[in-house]
DNA sequence: GAATAATTGGGGAAAAAACCCTTTTTGAAT
DNA sequence: ATTCAAAAAGGGTTTTTTCCCCAATTATTC
C-alpha cells in the first residue's frame, strides 16, 4: 500500500539555528512528512500558527530563551491539545513526568541518527506515544525505584509554589529574602524546604540547587 | 587571485551525530576546506590520528563523555601544537581564559550560521585566531570588569585546590566533611571559600554551586 | 455542617555557614 | 641562612540553615 496521502505537518520548535536546519532537512527527505513552521522559540511559533500550517506533531526544544519548552507546552496543550508534542530533551532525568503530565508525547535525544527520527515521528502518528530505548529504560527504573515513595505512583511531581521556590533556592538569597519576595512567611519557607527534601531526597539547599540545575527548573545562561 | 591549493584540512570533534553531520555539511561545501577526520570524542580523534589526515584546524566540542574537550587540548597542544583548535561553545563564561590558556584559537557557538564558519575557518588561518562577536564582547567585558582584582590582569584563573574544593561545595557534604576528604583543617576549608567568595563575586555558598555549574567545573550528569 | 486533610504559620534549639582577626607553617627567593 | 609572602590553621561571634513540635487557617470530602 502506497502512501499517496498529503504529507503530516510537523512543527520545529528550537533556537539552535543548526540543529533546526539539520532536522528541517532530514524531516523534508522523509515523504510522509514536510515542515510547516520552523520557529526560535514558543512566542514566535505561536505568532506564526496559523490554520494553514496547524502542524499534527511539534517537536521542541526544551531550554530555549524567551518562552520555554514547559510555558510552550502548557499553551499547546490548552489551546491546541490536538497538536502532538514531541520534545527535544537532553535529560532523561525525573522532569519526564513533569513533561508526560504536561502533554508531551514523546522524547528525542538531540543526537537522534534520521531513521530513529522517522519511527519516532510514525509511532507518534499511530501510537499516540513516542519513546527512545534509552529513555523508556529510564522511565522504567524510575517507576521501580521511586516505588510508592510520594504521590500516585513515586513520581516526583513540584506544584507552582514548590517550582518558584526552588528557582529562588538557587540564587544566593536567603530564605527570609526569598520569604519576603515569595510574600509568604519564613516559616512557610521552612515548610516548602522540608517538603523538598523529603520529596527529592536531598538533605541540605545544595541539593536543592542541584536538583534544579539537573531537572532544569533553574535555566543555566551560559 | 584564485584559490587553486589543495583544500585546508579540518577535524570535527563533537558527540552530537546531528551537530556533526551538518557541520561537516556545511564545511564540505567550501571550496578551501575539507573534512579529514571526524571523531565522538577525543580518544576516537587521536586514535583515528595519522599523518594522512592531520588536520590544520580542529573544530572541538568541549562537553563530551569518554576524553572531554580540556584534555584533548592539553593532549593536542603538548603533541601537535600546530594544530589550531577552534571551540565549539555554548559557554561565553570566564572558562574562556581558562581555554585560551591551553591554546584554544577560538570559540564558535553551536548555532553558527554557514556564513560565520567559512569566516572562522578563514580567520584562524590567516590570523592564528577567531573570535565571534559576542565572545568577543564578552572577553573585553571580562577583562573590563574584573580589572586588575586578582592575577596578571583580572582573569579568573583557580588553583587545584579550589577547584576540587569548588567540586565538593557542589555536593550535599557539610565543610567540616569536605575538610576531612581534602585532609586539611576546617579552617583551611573557611579560607579557600572566602578566598573564592572574593574571587568568583559571590556572598554564599549557592553563589559557589552557581558557579561551578555555570563554568563546568562540576558536571551534569543527566 | 462536621470531619478531614492540606497549607500556612509560630517558638525555640542545635547545627552549619559566614565573618572577624591572629598565629603558625611552608615555600620560594635572594 | 634570612626574609618575605602565601597557604594553612586556630579562636570566637553572628547569621543562616536545619530540625523539632504545635497552632491557626483554608480546602475537601462525606
């Protein structure tokens, strides 16, 4: 059976100008897909979506300057929750989860070879989900290891509070300072930190800082 | 004048296949430069290593798995200090000196256009050295800002000491902790922090974790 | 509406981090 | 050998962090 259909539109989302043009290219020589929006990051695409280039799956660069991956995809999935997102990710840490409940379909490695690309972009289209082996590897032992720790199933998941606190923890404010910016009390503070701890079983605010710059929550600007 | 000499050699360095292969794309369609060697990772290069395929310029990521960018350059530049290595970068931070130390030619950013390559493949050649604009600012704002506060002429440059200090301050071990792993008295522990409070411009030890994420000297593993 | 759970806040204490200033040790230079 | 400077180490204090246990205030559920 021939594939005589219009090709699937796919959106690319990244504002690394090389890594763009590489995957625009190998997305173009595959048949069953074209590129219908290329864009540096989340405000622009959404500037630039229209019902003519509606793509069916966009793929997205997570850590991107202006509007980010996550701020990105919780528009999406609002505002278009058909569009089946697919993120270009460097971390196969526990922020999958965050993502998976944000609407992500699926993840990339930056270093994906072409054929993996096209099957993650055909699995998308059938399945609904895309997963690399190395991740759904990933994924797997995070679900054996975390157990029945917290919540529904051990994942780990940070509320709005928790995620701005946890930025704040990585500057070099005090938690009476970050009380005051988070207009809150210091003993509420107290709580959010003991909570963290508990929650991503790390004993002291280095922990904390390091969980942030591993799972992304505090961006590095080089 | 027409260019009628055999095309300059280059070598590209970079575990990200995606990266490379449109690198090399894009070098390939210079008539001045061709690509002889094309490794993962620093090991990969000097074994592929030959006088067939001895590159003039080395285009080389820094963050790698296996032999990193640092110890590449250290190998290169103490076996075959003709070659002119040109870093792939995504940091614009002090590290830079640090590089340029250990006889780095120039820094690229990963999102180079087409146009900007050619210039730096150009420019290292004739001049011995390429600097991108941005980069370029940066260094000028460096050596500006950090004035004459500490060494020859402000470069942040760290001891051993501090750097494998600077290592443990990024974990969840208290001073008096790190102290007995570095074998040395608390006090010296106070000393070595202060001295980098003064140094790196931070007021706490978050400050520190900052740092040591931003310029590399701990790694992410994610 | 009452019971229950989660969030927010408080007092106080022990540990760690940050900041003083001073002394000893070490290493390099002349 | 002596001098000089840097590195290492100490004593003591203040601030911040961490850790208790407990009360008030919202949400949620029955």
């Amino acid at each position: 059976m021939q594939q005589t259909q219009a090709p699937v539109k796919v959106g690319l989302v990244d504002d690394h100008i090389l890594i763009r043009d590489a995957l625009a290219n190998v997305i173009r020589s595959f048949d069953e897909f074209s590129v219908s929006i290329v864009a540096d990051n989340g405000k622009e695409f959404i500037d630039k979506l229209n019902t003519g280039n509606m793509p069916e799956i966009l793929i997205l660069d997570m850590n991107m300057p202006e509007m980010d991956g996550h701020a990105t995809t919780r528009w999406i999935s609002q505002n278009h929750p058909e569009i089946k997102i697919l993120v270009l990710t460097m971390y196969d840490a526990e922020s999958l989860i965050h993502m998976i409940k944000g609407g992500v379909r699926g993840f990339l490695k930056k270093d994906v070879p072409p054929g993996e690309l096209k099957h993650a972009l055909q699995c998308i289209l059938e399945n609904g989900t895309y997963c690399s082996h190395t991740i759904t590897g990933r994924l797997f032992n995070l679900m054996k290891t975390q157990g029945t720790k917290n919540s529904a199933w051990g994942a780990i998941i940070l509320n709005d509070n928790e995620i701005s606190f946890l930025k704040l923890v990585a500057t070099e404010m005090t938690y009476k300072e970050i009380a005051q910016k988070m207009q809150i009390s210091p003993r509420t503070i107290d709580n959010y930190r003991d909570a963290l701890f508990l929650k991503l079983n790390v004993k002291s605010r280095v922990g904390l800082v390091m969980y942030a710059v591993k799972n992304g929550v505090v961006t590095i600007n080089y």
